[in-house]
C-alpha cells in the first residue's frame, strides 16, 4: 500500500469507527440508566401499596 | 435478538473493513486516503435517510396521535445524527490531505453542517420539554419544519458552484466513472451501515418506549 | 380570518406602542452592534463593501430573536394565552396576527437602524433600491413567520430564550442568505441575482402555508 497518506486514512477509519463506537457507548449507558429507574420505581409503588394496605 | 443483530451487522463492517484494505488497491491520484470515502459516502446516505423519516414520522404522528411515531421520530434523528457526523469529519480528513484545509465554506459542506445543526437542536427541543404530550406535539411540527427547511437549502445549493467533487454512483452518472469493485464495496458499507443504522434505531425506539412507561410509573409513584 | 389577524395584530402593535419594550431593546442590541462590529471588521478597509450586507443581516437576525422571543410570550402574564386559545378567533388568523405584528416591529426596527448602519459602514443602497425594498420585506416576513411559530413552540418552555435562538438561527438560513446576496449586490452596484428573490419568495409561501396548516395543532391541543 502507498504510505503517502497512510496515516490520515487511519485517522478517517478511526474517526468513523469511533463515532458509531460513542454513540453505541452513550446508548449503553441510556439502557442502563432506564434499567435502574425502573427498579427504583417499581420499589417505590411496592412500598406505598404496603404503607396503604 | 436486537443485540445479535448489533454484533452482526459489526461483524458485517469488519469483513467490509478486511476487504477494503488488504483486497481493494490505492486509487491512482488519492492514494489510500480514497478509502474513508467507503465511510464517508454512505454514511451520508445513512444520516440523511434517518433525517428524511424523521419529517415522516412527525407528520403521521400530528396525523394520528399515536405515540409509536413520535418515538421512532426521536429514534431516527438521534440516530441519523452520528451518521451526519461521520459523514462531516471524513469528510474533513479527507479535505485535510487533498484540498489542504480541514474545513472550506463551501454549499454542500455548508448545508450538511446545518442539517446536523437543525437536527440537534431538534433533540435539545426534546429535552426541554417536560410534559410528554406537548414534547411530542412541538417537535413532530419542528420535525416537519425542519424537513421543509434542509429540502429548501439543498435546492438552493444547485444554484452555487461547489468545490465538492461530483456524484460518482452509476445511478447518478450512468455508469463509467467508478470501478465496479469499489462500487460493489461502496454498496456492502452502505448496506452494512444501514443495517447498523436499523438496529440502532430499534434499540432507541425501544429505549423511548420505555422512558415513557418510566414517566407513568413516576406519576403513579409520586402520586398520594 | 384577515379581519380577525388583523386585530390580533392590532392588539399586539397598540400594546407594545405603549410600553416599546422590545422595540427599544431591540433597537438599542442593533446600534450596539453595529458600533462592535465596527471594531471587529474596519469600516474603512477596501473591501467593506464585499461583508457589510452580511454584517447587516447579521445585526438583523440578533434584532429578530429578541423581538419574535417577546410575540408568544407577551401573552404569558396572567394567563391571556388561555383567553386567546379560547376566543372565538381561528388559531391561523391568530397565528397570523402575532406574525404580522412581529413583521411590522422588525421592519421598524430595521428601517430606524438603517441609516446609522448607512452613516457607519460609508455604503449606499439606493441602487437597484426597489428589488431591495422587496427583499427587505420578503425576508424580514420569512423570519417574522419562522420566528413567531418556534416562538409559539418554546413559549411553555422553561429554557425559552436558549431554545429559541437555537432552533431559529439555522432554520432561517436560507431567507438570510438571500437577503445577505441582495443587500451585498446593492452595495456593490452589481445585478441583483434573480434567483435570489425566487428563494425568499419561495421561502415565504412555504413556511407561511406551513405554520397557517400547523397552527391548530401547535395553539389548540
């Protein structure tokens, strides 16, 4: 392969590859927010139904 | 299921990174810098498909009130977005080697810049909004709005001489100006990356469906 | 409905007559402006005459996000929003009104801000003056109308004076760009590109016929 631009052909992969990375990374980190919301919810409701029964 | 989808269609975009660097030759004038256009290119398409389904999905959710379109509306553009990106800082890379510049005032990279910008400020819009009914009412008409807005500054954008080079798929030049090897290649990141794009749209739509189950259970929750 | 927008209108004009808070902030932001930018960009250098229709625009877009920000949320105090939602005047004729009065304060303060813009930056528009009349008017409506109807979409929002320039600025790209091309091609005494008044007209009908379909649903439910 030619190296003359080798290098930023690099960076353009990377950069590409890395976008799709961060956005999979923020949709994880949204997933597991929503998961620990739900249970902290699903406590609260439990607990108020005990308080009023 | 979604996830294995994921891990396919990653699997599918390291085959096509595989080819595309140790089967695929140097194009003559670039050099190998000529290969982030197998990201640049379709990754354009990508976004802008998910920019084009985010107008079609706020109008049928302003049609029918239904909340499904009002998530996949949210799902598309978010997702449409990191495509956009991409798109823009290949595109920049590749400016840096060929034109010297990283970035030149020119319509196309103008216009694409400012439908990410657009689309943007359509997700902070959602954000702004706390109740769930007005959240899907205004921006499924910002959606529309910005739908009629990029449609407008990309026919505004024939009227200009560009400096971006000009469109080499056969459907747009009829055939001739690009090798069939690279245009195959072209095709399976493009159907690599819309698969990816479909996947993740899934995820999110799914995401917002549940947040909104979230908001209810708050409101019974909270609720005395 | 042009009779009800009418007094909307009215309504709005005779009320910001009496206090002109926004047109006095609106026009004190454009001298302001103007006199900065003349630090940032010499008046004087030769080439002032290629970006000062472009400086202009520019002072004018900061002028509109005042303006259009004030069209919806005057009606926030003691609930007249409500009161309007439940009068018996069509959400388009409304809608309409609000834009129109918006219109008449920019293009007021546009014109008032014009002859310091004139003096300051040594350029003439009397060239080809009618086609820049008509810009001025064409443009000056596509972003009264754009404003008025994020203005009607943020109006709730706690964020509103963020929110709104944010969704404006880039939406109302096309309409400043074409008034930026006219304006420059007066001050240079070049031909005024047709297609650019084709794109404001164009602008216009779109987005008026846009936010008139969607005003029902943006002010009703």
């Amino acid at each position: 392969m030619d190296q003359r631009n080798f290098e930023y052909m690099c960076y353009g992969l990377i950069a590409a590859w890395g976008v799709l990375m961060i956005y999979v990374a923020t949709l994880i980190g949204r997933e597991r927010r929503l998961k620990s919301e739900v249970e902290t919810l699903k406590k609260l409701i439990e607990e108020k139904s005990r308080h009023e029964a | 299921m979604l996830y294995a989808l994921l891990i396919a269609s990653a699997l599918y975009l390291s085959r096509n990174i595989y080819i595309l660097m140790l089967q695929l030759p140097d194009e003559l004038a670039q050099g190998p810098i000529y290969r982030i256009f197998y990201f640049h290119l379709p990754g354009y398409l990508t976004g802008a498909a998910c920019f084009l389904l985010t107008g079609v999905f706020s109008a049928l959710y302003l049609r029918t009130r239904n909340w499904k379109w009002d998530s996949l509306a949210a799902a598309v553009t978010e997702v449409g977005l990191p495509f956009a990106i991409m798109n823009l800082i290949t595109g920049m890379i590749w400016g840096r080697i060929i034109w010297g510049i990283w970035w030149t005032w020119d319509p196309r990279l103008s216009t694409a810049l400012l439908s990410a910008a657009i689309y943007a400020g359509y997700l902070m819009l959602r954000r702004a909004i706390p109740d769930a009914t007005e959240r899907a009412k205004n921006s499924a008409v910002l959606g529309i709005f910005a739908f009629a807005s990029v449609i407008l500054t990309y026919k505004s954008n024939e009227w200009f001489r560009t400096q971006h080079p000009a469109p080499v798929l056969s459907i747009r030049t009829g055939g001739g100006t690009i090798d069939p090897a690279m245009e195959m290649m072209l095709g399976h990141n493009l159907l690599a990356l819309a698969m990816l794009a479909t996947v993740l749209v899934a995820i999110r739509w799914n995401q917002e469906e549940r947040r909104r189950e979230i908001e209810s259970l708050r409101r019974e929750a909270l609720a005395y | 409905m042009i009779a009800d927008a009418w007094k909307v209108a009215a309504k709005d004009l005779r009320s910001e007559w009496r206090t002109k808070e926004s047109l006095n902030a609106a026009l004190a932001v454009t001298v302001v402006l103007l006199l900065l930018f003349s630090f940032a960009f010499d008046p004087g250098a030769e080439d002032s005459k290629l970006w000062s229709g472009g400086l202009l625009w520019l002072v004018y877009s900061f002028a509109a996000a005042l303006i259009v920000n004030r069209g919806f949320a005057r009606e926030l105090p003691n609930d007249c929003l409500e009161a309007l939602r439940a009068s018996p005047i069509p959400p388009g004729a409304l809608f309409l009104g609000k834009a129109f009065a918006g219109f008449v304060l920019l293009l007021a303060v546009e014109l008032a801000a014009l002859p310091a813009f004139l003096v300051f930056y040594n350029v003439s528009l009397t060239w080809q003056a009618g086609w820049v009349a008509a810009s001025f008017a064409l443009a000056t409506w596509g972003i009264a109308v754009l404003g008025t109807m994020f203005g009607a979409l943020t109006v709730n929002l706690q964020m509103r004076e963020l929110m709104l320039p944010v969704l404006i600025y880039p939406m109302m790209m096309p309409a400043l760009v074409a008034a930026i091309e006219i304006t420059g091609a007066s001050i240079q005494r070049q031909a005024i590109p047709e297609i650019w008044l084709r794109l404001l007209t164009g602008f216009d009908i779109i987005f008026t016929a846009l936010a008139v379909l969607l005003a029902d649903v943006v002010l009703v439910d």
